[in-house]
C-alpha cells in the first residue's frame, strides 16, 4: 500500500481523536506565535516545539489505516 492509500483509506476512530488533538496543538502554537504583543522567549519556544509535535501528530494520525485493510 503505498503512500496515497493510506491517506485516502479510512482512517480508525482512535487516530481520528488524535489527529484532531495535534490540529488544535499546531493551531494554539500558532497562535502564540504569530501574537501581536512581546511574550517571553522559552513560551515562544515551548510553542515551536508544540506545533512541530502538533503536525507530525495529526500527519501520522492520517495515513494510519485498520489492521485490516
């Protein structure tokens, strides 16, 4: 199954939650960062390293399928 499968096929209900929880993390990282006023470096940090976590999370969230398809 290659890569462009997997995104299409179903994806199981347990990944689809997760997916949706790294769509808000990436969404509140990016939020905090692109925020008008002056936050402190390590929250702007903490930030970047909760979007990366967010993404990767909701991209391998996606391309899980069932066991047995």
């Amino acid at each position: 199954m290659n890569i462009l499968e997997r995104v299409v096929s179903p994806t199981p209900v347990f990944f689809q939650k997760l997916r949706n929880i790294g769509l808000v993390l990436a969404g509140i990282s990016a939020a905090i960062i692109a925020s008008p006023v002056s936050l402190p470096a390590i929250i702007v940090t903490i930030a970047s390293y909760l979007g990366v976590a967010g993404s990767v999370l909701g991209a391998v969230s996606q391309i899980t399928v069932p066991g047995d398809v």
